[in-house]
C-alpha cells in the first residue's frame, strides 16, 4: 500500500503549511458524493490521529484514514498549472470511471 506525492505537488504543500506557519502534512481521503459516487477531499493537518496510514513521499507526509485507504490505494498526488487554472491531480489506479465534470469517481 502507499500513496506517493510528486515533486511539484510536495513543493506547493510544503509552501502552503509554510504560509500557514503550522501543520504535520497532507490529510487525503474520499467522501460519499456526485454523479459517480466518490470525490477526493484533502485537508491540511496539525496532528495525526492514531489510525491513521502515514506515507512520506518527497518529503511530505500523508495521513489517510482506514476507511478510505482501499479506494485510494496506489495513488500519485499531482499538482499542475494549465493557463490559469491550477490544482491537484490525481493518478488513481483503482478507478474505473470519472463523472463528466471530473469532480467524482467511481471505484
């Protein structure tokens, strides 16, 4: 099991947690929504909770609760700017389809 992170994605958490000025890593897990069922949430964190997964990838941990583990299994965190537009990608290998408006997923 593991959850990488790239390099340009690790530079943009880092220098956001640095502009927060606290925070331990990457909080990435899913939630029950859209049109295909499952969307990624991500959350900056203080403090990890003793369930948690942690991977460190490029120098950032990521916390990842049990319950979404199985969906996210294997991912590549990404970041990339296109024109003005910029955020994460994610390169999950567990999915089988995305909605049209790429906000959810389905597993």
């Amino acid at each position: 099991m593991a959850i990488t992170v790239t390099e340009k994605a690790a530079k943009h958490i880092n220098r956001y947690i640095e502009r927060r000025g606290k925070g331990v890593g990457l909080r990435f897990g899913v939630r029950t929504t859209g049109c295909s069922g499952m969307a990624y949430k991500l959350e900056y964190v203080d403090e990890g909770t003793a369930d948690d997964a942690v991977f460190e990838s490029n120098g950032v941990k990521v916390f990842v609760d049990p319950k979404s583990l199985p969906f996210i299994d294997g991912t590549e965190l990404d970041f990339a700017r296109e024109g003005l537009n910029e955020g994460f990608r994610f390169n999950n290998p567990n999915v089988k389809d995305n909605c049209g408006c790429g906000e959810s997923f389905r597993i």
